[in-house]
C-alpha cells in the first residue's frame, strides 16, 4: 500500500512527459490528462480511507532511512488535501477542454496547456506528502514554475505585465523560504520536519524565533496573508479562466497548508519558537477586514473574487492561530470548503464572461433570463461563499466562532466581530454582482443605468477598452461547474463526516511526539 | 560552529547589490537581482556546512569527524537547477515583453492575423537588426581606434573580422 504515496507524484509527471511528446494530437492529449488526474482522484481517495483507518503511513524514497533520505509521508490532513486537490484539478480540466474545443484552441496554446498542468498537479502533490523542509521547497518550485507558464499563457500584454508581478513576488518568497532553510539546517543540522521538531527544542529561544518568522515569511507571501497580499489581486485575474480557478483554489492553500506545518509540528507554541498567535490574530483580522473592503469596490467579477479569495485567507489564519483542537479542526473543513467554492465561483464567471462577454458589472444585465443555468450556478456558490446556512461556508464559519468562543480573550473576540462583519460584507459584496449582473434588465441598462454604487466602482484596469464579445457556452463547461457546484454540496451533506474527520486530524497534527515516532522510529528514544 | 568570514562578506554583498537591482524598473535589471540574490543563497547554504574539511569519502585513516558536511551541497545543486529553469523563463519573459513593447498596441493583436503579423514581425526585426548594426559600427570604430592609437599590435584580433 506504501506504493500509493510515491503514485500521487509519478502519475502527474509521466503524465505531462507523455503529454509534451505527443503534442500533435490534441485528443491524445486530453485523454492523457483526464485519465492522470482520473488515477490520481482513485489514489488519493484510497489514501484518506488508509490515513484514517491505519494511521499515517511513511515512505523512505529509495530506502534510505529518515533523517538521511527524503521522506514521503500522508497523514490524513495530507491526504484530505490530495483528495480535494485532485478533484478541483480534474474539475478544472474537464472545464478547459469544454473551452478549449469551443475556441479552437485559439486562446490556449493545448500543447503546452495540458503538460504544464501536470506539472502543477506534480507540485501540488509534493507538497502535501512530503515529511522534508527541502523537498517542500521543490515542490513548490515546481508548482511556481508551472503557474508561471499558465499566468502568462498566450503571451498577450496584460498577461506578462501581470505576469512580471507575480514571478517576482514568487520569487522573493521562494528565496525567504530556502534562506530560511538554510538556517534551520544550520541551527539543527537536518531539513527533515520530524527531526527539526524534535531538535527545535534544544535551540536558544532568539534563534528558534528568528527562524520561525523566517518560514512564516515566506509562506505567508505565497498564502497571500495582509501586508503581503496586494500583489494576488493584480495578477490572477487576466488569467484564463479555467487557470484563474485553479490558481484561486489551490496556489493559496499551499502556502496555508506549510503554516499549518509550521504551526504544528516545527514551532508549537510551547517549543522555544515564541508564541506567535496574538500576532496572526492581528494578521487574520487585517486579512479579513482590508480584504474585504476592496472587494466592496470592484466592477469587475473576477477582481471582487480575488479580493474575497485573499480576504478569506484570514478565517484560516485565525483558526490556526487559536491552537486548540476545535480550531484545528474547524480551519481543516474552511481549508477544503474555501477551495471547492472559491474554484467554483471562478468557474462560473467563467461561464458569465462568455454569456456576458465581459466581467464587468457595470456592463453587464439581464443574465438571469438570457442564462438562468449560469444564474444558479453562480448563485449556489456566492451564497455559499457569503456564509449562508445550510451552505458549508456557514459551517465552516460557525465552526471556527464557536472554537474562537471556547478560546475567549479580548483580541479572539476582535477577531470574532471581524469575521462577522468579513461575512456580511461578502455576502454584500457577491448580492451586488447578482443585482447588477443577473437582475439588472437589459433595458435598465440601455437607458443609462446610474446609482451611486455604480459610480465608485473601480474599473479593472487592464480590460478599460475591451470590446464585449459573447461566445457560446459549451455544453461541457456548464457540466464541469455543475459538478464542482454539487462538489460543494456534497461538503455540506457531509458536513458531519468532515467534522469528525477533522477532528481526527486536529489530533493528529498536534501529536508532535506521535509524529516523530512514525518517520523516526529508531530515534525516539534521543529526543 | 564556524565559518569563512570572506564567504560571509561575500554573501552579504551579493544580498545587498541583488535587493538594490531587483529594485530596478528595467526587467533585465530584476533578473540580474533575482540571479545575485539566488547565489547569495546558494552562499548562505554552503556556509551553513561549517568549516572545509576532507572530502567525505571514507577513506582508511581519516576521521569521519574531518569531513565537510556534503549535505549542503547536494541541497545547492538543486537550488541551482531550479534557479537556472527560472531564469530562462524570466529570459523569455524578457524577450517577449520588449517584442510587445515594440509593437504597442498591436502587440496583442498579432497572433490573430497571421499575415499582417509575418509582415510586421519583418518589419521590427529588420529595425532591431538596424539597431544592433549601427551598435557593432560603433563598437568596431572604437577597436579601431585603439587599435591605430596603440600602433604596436599589427594583427587585429580574430573576433574583431565578420
């Protein structure tokens, strides 16, 4: 069974080899792809049900021992994000084929498409299984790289320009992050995470400090937490639309999955690493709050989103910042909530674009009779989004109050009210894209709609004189944002489940010493 | 632990000049940043390795604890890869960006239009080999230059003939 974990990363890369030699064929190329990140859905699905019943299981690659070799290793917080990643990815891709056969391919080069989102699936998948600070790195790496090709894909200006931002800004993070393991390597002598645990303790408290704000640093760049965010919403929204999504679900969640790590295993609150959780408390309220509020003034759909998309980022910044169990537990279900919806939304202004032919609200009406399909299909999610029961935002959300509640203090319940408040103004924020968007009529419009939220929108720059041009929505797009949609669902069916299941996993992580044991089973008896 | 202080100081130069590069407008200047920075780093891990010492072989007579810690220097080898993948990605960033730049705002529209786009595209790279002609007369005249102004050297070098 140990061979599962090492399939998650071989699949996607011999997928995208396969995929870039046989570049002539398109549907060659789609067939690899879908089948790929088809295997990788079954194996990560056959991962959660093994982390859960078993335990989690640990893979030396080429049997070299742990602190020695580098180490694969799938709890069930790595395995849930496998599973959920894998499932937006195939999602996704069904969605880019639908496009991609409408267009005739004139907007997405498909020969460099479908490697270079292997290659991403690759990344993301190192990520989440490895038990090795460097090898973190390369995944990364790997994901970046490949996300640099699908930001600029096409080559058109306002992509590189967005482009530019975003490659510079990922690249002072990746350097944060390998300076940063520089250091630990030089303060513990090893980049493997169970054993720098382990070690961590015996460091003088100023170092372990040094080191901690260091990896926060750069994950919080890539995670996109408050001071560090401005550059995400300048650059994921020229972006196709099936690569936005993506970006939006996924690229994030990395960066909160290693704070997670971090947090956990390598700096706990009672290590040596100082108590950083009034800070992020602070953080997550910025995130929040600022987020949000540019959010409020956006015309154009895909610029709100990225917007709420970093504003969010805060609610899981706040759960891991109050420690406990119950808020662990609560951060895993928004984590896998807020990709599922997040990547849905995308999807579906997708679909809106190419209706409307435009994403800016200020051009758009009547959507609702001219698409009611579309109309529910954007309107499930924003619900969903904006925190309205039964949706699993709403859990997701109740669970992290009721944990930020149990933990009391005056900064927790700052953090509270700021929540309450980041809800609304979402729900505000998506209400006013459905009243201008979809039950606008088009004759309001025509006359010369004008009100005076209208008038302190802020255009998108980049898209100031772009001609409207409405294509037909192909069959298959609408069904791969049907599927995400009842994805989405299904987290609110199951919401019981996932509780559970993440509650399993809050104890999990917080076992640092059951961690350990499990990659270093010789060496406990040091520590 | 120790370390070479000269490594050290190399290290936090190359930091400096990279972050005031990378603070450059011009693209070619942040990729030169991003390629001092990287080094810098790529330093910054060898550093962290201690002192030199024997190679870490095992060889009959040497002490294990001699050895330099080959560790980090499996860890730069990879960090190098990944630099050099990203730097010829920012490359053809580079390239790209300054095609677009040239063409304004047709720039976006030349993959549509294929023929206008050849006749185009003939059109900047005849004015770009124009450019890089006039800067090889340039540069030529001034070899010359030193040349007559030495009088010593009778036979010119051969990568000065095209």
């Amino acid at each position: 069974m140990h061979v599962l974990i090492p399939l998650m990363v071989l699949i996607p890369l011999l997928g995208a080899a396969t995929a870039l030699v046989s570049s002539r064929s398109h549907r060659l190329q789609v067939a690899i792809s879908t089948s790929a990140l088809s295997m990788t859905t079954v194996v990560a699905a056959l991962l959660v049900w093994r982390s859960d019943a078993q335990g989690a299981s640990v893979v030396y690659v080429g049997n070299w021992a742990a602190p020695w070799g580098i180490t694969l290793w799938v709890d069930r917080f790595s395995a849930m994000m496998l599973l959920v990643s894998s499932v937006v990815l195939l999602g996704v891709l069904v969605y880019a084929v639908g496009q991609g056969i409408a267009d005739g391919n004139r907007e997405t080069p498909v020969t460099i498409f479908h490697p270079t989102y292997l290659m991403l699936a690759a990344g993301l998948f190192v990520a989440f299984t490895t038990g090795d600070l460097f090898n973190l790195y390369v995944g990364f790496e790997l994901l970046l790289g490949a996300s640099y090709v699908l930001l600029t894909l096409g080559g058109t200006g306002a992509r590189i320009r967005a482009g530019v931002t975003y490659i510079v800004i990922s690249l002072v993070s990746s350097v944060f992050f390998l300076a940063a393991i520089a250091m630990i390597y030089g303060a513990t002598g090893t980049v493997n995470m169970a054993q720098v645990a382990q070690r961590i303790g015996d460091l003088p408290a100023d170092t372990a400090l040094l080191l901690h704000v260091m990896l926060l640093l750069g994950f919080a760049i890539k995670a996109a937490l408050f001071p560090m965010s401005f550059w995400l919403p300048d650059s994921y929204p020229t972006a196709p639309a099936p690569v936005t999504a993506v970006f939006a679900g996924l690229l994030t969640k990395v960066g909160v999955y290693a704070i997670v790590r971090t947090e956990t295993l390598l700096f706990p609150t009672s290590g040596p690493g100082g108590d950083l959780r009034t800070p992020m408390m602070w953080v997550a309220l910025a995130t929040l709050v600022i987020g949000i509020l540019g959010a409020t003034v956006q015309a154009d759909i895909k610029r709100l989103l990225s917007f709420t998309l970093v504003s969010h980022i805060g609610y899981m910044i706040f759960g891991i910042s109050l420690g406990s169990r119950l808020g662990l537990n609560a951060t895993v279900y928004y984590v896998i909530h807020h990709i599922t919806v997040q990547t849905t939304l995308f999807l579906a202004v997708g679909l809106i674009e190419r209706v409307g032919g435009t994403t800016s609200m200020s051009k758009l009406s009547g959507l609702l009779k001219r698409a009611p399909i579309v109309a529910v299909l954007f309107f499930i999610p924003a619900l969903n989004l904006g925190g309205i029961p039964p949706f699993s935002g709403f859990l997701g959300k109740a669970g992290l109050l009721v944990a930020g509640a149990d933990e009391g203090g005056w900064v927790v319940w700052v953090v509270i009210a700021g929540a309450v408040a980041t809800s609304l103004l979402t729900l505000y924020a998506l209400m006013r894209v459905w009243n201008m968007a979809f039950w606008r009529s088009d004759e309001e419009l025509e006359q010369g709609y004008s009100s005076r939220y209208i008038n302190t929108l802020v255009e998108n720059p980049d898209a100031a004189q772009s001609v409207q041009v409405k294509e037909p929505t192909p069959r298959l797009m609408v069904s791969a944002t049907a599927g995400m949609v009842a994805v989405t669902l299904a987290l609110t069916i199951f919401a019981g489940n996932l509780f559970a299941f993440g509650d399993r996993t809050a104890a999990e992580i917080s076992d640092r010493d059951g961690v350990i044991a499990q990659v270093l089973p010789d060496q406990v008896s040091h520590g | 632990m120790n370390a070479s202080l000269a490594l050290i100081v190399v290290m936090a130069v190359m930091y400096a000049a990279g972050v005031y590069v990378l603070l450059e407008r011009s693209l070619t200047r942040v990729l030169i940043g991003f390629m001092l920075i990287g080094n810098a780093t790529n330093l910054l891990i060898l550093i962290m390795s201690g002192r030199a010492g024997a190679p870490p072989i095992i060889t009959d007579g040497v002490d294990p604890q001699d050895f330099t810690d080959p560790m980090p220097q499996a860890l730069i080898l990879t960090a190098i890869v990944i630099n050099f993948g990203v730097t010829a990605f920012v490359l053809a960033l580079i390239y790209r960006s300054w095609w677009l730049a040239r063409l304004g705002d047709q720039g976006d529209t030349v993959v549509l239009e294929h023929e206008e786009d050849a006749g185009l595209a003939q059109e900047v790279f005849s004015e770009a080999s124009e450019d890089d002609d006039a800067l090889h007369e340039a540069l030529d005249a001034s070899e010359a230059y030193v040349d007559e102004s030495m009088e010593a050297e009778p036979a010119p070098e051969p990568g000065g003939e095209r």
